[in-house]
C-alpha cells in the first residue's frame, strides 16, 4: 500500500515516522506546505482552502489513500477533503482519540490535558469526542509556542523548561497528555518527565494503530521509501526528516 501524508509544514514527518518504521507500507509520499506554514493561526476559510489544494495535488498522485498528518486541517477541513479526495482521507483526530479510549490503566475519571495550536483548541474537537466517551475531567490548552521550540531541535533544557512553567505551571497533574500537534511527539519524554511520568499520547502512533485496525495491514515491507514535496525550501524539509530519523 501507497500512502500520501499530508502536513501544513513538517511536523507531520513525525507521524510520516511511524509509518515508516512500521514496515506496513510500499512507500510514502509526503506533501508539506511549508510556503504557508503555520495553519493553526489562519482561519477555517483559509485552512479548507489550503487542504482542498492538497487533495488536488494527490488525486494526480499514485497513492492509494491520503492521511492528514495536521491536527488544524483534521478538525477543520476533513470532510471537505474526503468530500473532494478521490481515494480514502484519514485524519487524526479519531486514531487520538481511540488512543486515549485504549490506554492501559487509565479510565473515564482520568485528568486529560489536550495541548495543540490555538484553531485546533477553539474548535473544541477533541474535547467534545473526549466528553462524549465519558471522560468528565478534561482540559484543553493551546501551546503554540513549542512548535518554533521543537523546529530549533530544543527537545529539552532551560527554554523548554521554562515553557512548560509557563504554560503549565499552575496545572494539576495530568494522567495523560493527548499532543494534538504533530511536533509535540519530539518533546513527549520532557512533557511526561515534566508531570512525573504522565502517560502521552503521540499522533504517529495512534494513526499506525488505527490504520492497522481499519485496514488489512502487516510488516512485510523491509525498507519504505519516503519521497518529500514541499512548497518551499524541500531541502530544509529533507534534512529535517533526516536529524528526525527518517530514511529518505
């Protein structure tokens, strides 16, 4: 199976990894839009609009379905692209979700923190899915600030560290952290060491998962080629994917 992942920038290689190190599929094919990166400050008009423009560029493309690595297009502009696609769109707000739904040792009376960009936060996605399983202790907190944090490969240290007293400081612990950012995935050990050991939830991992529930998928495949396209500056894109542990 050929797969196109599809991000506003680059923080969708970090779920492009886990397909990759699955040994699930033929190839991967990622787009990042990193002419018009960010999308979770830009408003939903301009956010379909910028995914509609992907779904045209794949539907030329030989894949055989199309996963929107963003958090801001999932919750913003899936069913347009499904609507438009023609071959299957997954996002990632429901493999988050059934993630959490699924967490060992954790149930409905957990403390769920949600951090994202500010439009993934205001959509109030993930907290209305999360509500209606019968969770009744969730927070949601926009955290933009990690996304240029991650891009300058801060995974820990004083900046960082002062971020999280920044964002998080009169918090009470969570049980788990849902990282509704495609970047988050690159600072979880921080995050979780952060709140002594609080279990995180990666994108990556649970697109992977669902994938693997909703599709008849296996390890069959011992090298995966990733093939880049960006809309700006593909080498930048291409030398990020490799410091990220992808194999171009």
């Amino acid at each position: 199976m050929k797969v196109g992942v599809f991000d506003s920038g680059v923080g969708g290689l970090t779920v492009a990894r886990s397909l990759q190190q699955s040994g699930c599929f033929s190839e991967l094919l990622y787009y990042g839009d990193t002419a018009r990166v960010p999308y979770g400050s830009k408003d939903s008009n301009t956010v379909t609009r910028y995914a509609l423009e992907a779904v045209e560029f794949f539907n030329g493309a030989d894949v055989d379905c199309l996963v929107v690595a963003c958090n801001t297009v999932s919750v913003t502009a899936l069913e347009q692209m499904q609507k438009f696609s023609n071959k299957p769109v997954y996002g990632v707000l429901e493999p988050g979700v059934m993630a959490l739904e699924q967490l060992q040792g954790i149930d409905t009376s957990a403390q769920v923190l949600v951090i994202a960009t500010r439009s993934t936060i205001n959509s109030g996605a993930y907290q209305q899915q999360i509500q209606a399983l019968g969770y009744n202790q969730v927070n949601a907190m926009a955290t933009p600030l990690f996304v240029p944090i991650v891009e300058e490969e801060l995974y820990d240290g004083p900046i960082l560290q002062e971020t999280f007293k920044h964002y998080f400081g009169k918090l009470e612990k969570p049980d788990v952290v849902l990282l509704g950012c495609t970047h988050f995935p690159l600072i979880a050990e921080s995050i979780s060491a952060y709140f002594n050991g609080a279990k995180t939830i990666h994108s990556g991992e649970a697109m992977l998962a669902w994938l693997k529930q909703h599709l008849d998928l296996s390890a069959q495949f011992d090298r995966t080629p990733l093939h880049i396209i960006a809309t700006e500056n593909v080498d930048a894109v291409k030398r990020t994917a490799t410091r990220w542990g992808l194999k171009l």
